[in-house]
C-alpha cells in the first residue's frame, strides 16, 4: 500500500519531528506567561497568534512553494523554525509572541507542502489514510510531550527547556535537509499551483458561495474554537482541580487521537460523499466531553479524563473526515487553494479558542467557557444536521 510505504513514512517522521516542540511549548508557555504575570485574555492572545498566523499564510503557500521551489522553501523554513524555537528560551512575554509569529509562518508552509504532496500522490482509494496518517504522526508527540513538559517546569527549569528546544531544532533541520522531501510528489503540487494562480481571488469567493467547502469549513471553524480552548487552559485550568495533571489529561486526549487515526484510518469515508450521521456524531461528542470538563469543579477529575477520550476520538475523526470529502469535491484547478483556505478555518478556529475564550475565562470562570464551548457544538450539529441533507449527493 502507497500510503504505508518507505517514502512516505519518511515524509511522516519529518512532520513527527517538527511538530514535536509544539507538544512542549502547549504547556510550558501558559504556564510561563503566568508566572510572567500575563492575564488569561494576554494568555489566549499569545497562544493564538500562532494559529491566526497560519490562517493566513496558508492559502499563499501553494503559490510561493510554486515560485522559489519546494525544497528550497521547506529548508528555509526549518531554519525559521529553529529561529523561533531559540527565542522562547531567551526572550519574555514580547518574545514569546514573536516566536509565534514565525512559528506560525513556518508550520503553515510546512504543512500544506506536506498534505498536498501526500493527497496529489496517492491513489483516491488511500486518500483518507495518507491524510490520517499524516495527522497522527503530527499528534504522537502529544502522547508524551505534555509529562516532558511538565517535568522540565517543575524540575529542569529553563535550562532543560532551553537544551530540548535546542535539541528538536537540530534534530529536525538535519532530518530535513537529509531527506529528498520526495520531489517527485512535490513537484506534483507544483505542477498543479501552476494552474491556481489565475482564479486566486475568485477562491476566496467559493468560501461562501461552494457549499461543500463552506458547510465543512464552519464546521471545522466551530470544532477548532473547542479545541483550542482545551489546548490553551487546561494547564491552567487542571491546577486549580483536586488530583487534576494537565499532562495526563494532554496525553489521554492525544493517546486517543493517535490510537483512533490509526485503527479507523480505512474506515474514514473515502468515497466522495457527504456523510451527516458520522459528522453530527461527532460533534454531540464534542459538546459532551466539553461538557464534562466544565463539570469537572463539581464531579471532581476523573470526568477530566473522561473528557480527554472522548474529546480525542472526535477530533481524530472530524478533519480527515472534512479534509478527504473536500479532496473529492473540489475541482482541480484550484483545490490547492481551496484546501489551503479549508485548513486555515481550523487555524482560525484553534486561534480563536484562545483569543475568543480567554476574556470569557477572565470575566467569569473556566467552567462556563468550556459550557460555551458545549452550546456552541450543540447548535453546530443542528446546523451539520440541517445542512447536511443538501449535501447528501455522490459529487
């Protein structure tokens, strides 16, 4: 199978190791910002920007990738990330928010070359898995990475943080620039963006007009906002919880999530068809495990971890789901875009989690954002439920 094979597997390392400093900086940059004083709105801001970043790199991706080469852009852009990862061990609250400027750009080129030279590359029957796939590679440093960061702030103190952040920068840059980047699959998207360039403008305009990529990019916005809300404070909130570890929790959630992408990866629809049960499914599953945490003040911290499974399984499920309907629904002469905009919704939505949220955990508690959140899923899959039958046609 194409999916599984050698060169793909290496691409999905690559992004095992990228992604890998993410795992760290979750926890150990709200975690600073406290201590730096930063209020949870100020909290939220900086974690956000990352991802609000991304949102609008991403559909400008394709067409630089296009003009200065693949491979010379993916290897600039792990010296950026490096850059970054070196400024949060030297730098305070001003700093952390331009490391994440520049991680923010890094990971939205990285990413889309990525995705869309494992899409264009395989056949459409292994779509869902190679986009599965390379989602839980993206996820397996989140399994352990929350207890590293955990004992690098209660043990190891900055110059722990500061030797791990130095070791996955280099880490990653020689991997990176030892590796091909598989050329021939990447020149694949850049033989594509060559016929993107033209109806750039006019892509935006299907965001709200295409109702197969408008109806899945609100429902990727909506389920990212929860998501990010739970990325963002519950290092923050788990303290304030009897027996509550904001790592287990991170770990349970992504343990789930790698576990999940890799049993179900052949049974996420492939088929080019809207699929209403399966995505209102998931979003009641959203709503219950946000639910749950909010209730975790009253029923104590086994419902936390409760939450933390259920709320990994939906979100290994929904982007794939979205990402492989879309893969078969968009024409091809602007997909690269389309998927570029379709991806920076989850951007906005993980941002907005933290920048949208965090005034609400200010102004009341954490326990009524995360019921927010729940309501919110709630009208959601009303909307999925309502939308979903207009889709409900073989494209």
């Amino acid at each position: 199978m194409m999916a599984t094979s050698w060169p793909f597997l290496r691409l999905y390392a690559l992004a095992f190791l990228f992604f890998s400093a993410n795992s760290i900086l979750n926890v150990i940059v709200p975690l600073r910002s406290e201590t730096l004083g930063a209020s949870n709105t100020e909290i939220g801001f900086i974690m956000g920007v990352y991802m609000l970043t991304c949102m609008f790199c991403r559909p400008w991706a394709g067409h630089i990738v296009h003009k200065y080469g693949p491979i010379k852009v993916l290897r600039t852009l792990l010296i950026v990330n490096g850059l970054a990862l070196m400024i949060y061990t030297v730098s305070g609250l001003e700093g952390f928010f331009a490391a994440r400027l520049l991680q923010g750009v890094a990971t939205a080129f990285f990413s889309m070359a990525l995705q869309m030279g494992i899409i264009d590359s395989l056949p459409e029957k292994e779509r869902s898995q190679g986009v599965s796939l390379y989602s839980l590679f993206t996820y397996l440093p989140t399994v352990i990475g929350p207890l590293i960061a955990l004992g690098i702030w209660e043990w190891g103190g900055m110059n722990a943080f500061t030797i791990a952040m130095v070791g996955i920068a280099l880490t990653t840059a020689l991997f990176g620039y030892g590796t091909d980047m598989q050329q021939q699959q990447l020149s694949q998207l850049e033989e594509k963006d060559k016929h993107t360039g033209t109806g750039f403008i006019t892509s935006f305009h299907q965001l709200v007009t295409n109702p197969q990529l408008s109806t899945s990019s609100l429902i990727m916005l909506m389920t990212s906002v929860v998501f990010g809300a739970v990325t963002t404070f519950i290092p923050l909130y788990a303290n304030q919880m009897e027996h509550g570890n904001a790592g287990i929790y991170l770990m349970l959630q992504a343990g789930t999530i790698v576990l999940a992408r890799f049993t179900l990866r052949k049974r996420i629809p492939s088929d080019g068809q809207w699929h209403p049960k399966l995505i209102v499914g998931v979003i009641i599953l959203i709503a219950i495990a946000a639910q749950l945490l909010a209730s975790t003040s009253i029923l104590g911290s086994f419902v936390m971890y409760v939450a933390a499974v259920i709320m990994g399984l939906a979100q290994a499920i929904v982007y794939p789901t979205l990402m492989t309907f879309l893969t078969f629904t968009l024409t091809s002469a602007n997909r690269n875009v389309l998927i570029g905009l379709f991806i920076a919704m989850a951007d906005l939505g993980i941002s907005l989690g933290g920048i949208a949220m965090g005034p609400i955990a200010d102004r009341f508690s954490y326990s009524t954002m995360y019921t927010c959140c729940a309501g919110m899923a709630v009208g959601l899959a009303l909307f999925a439920y309502w939308r979903g039958k207009k889709l409900r046609v073989k494209i």
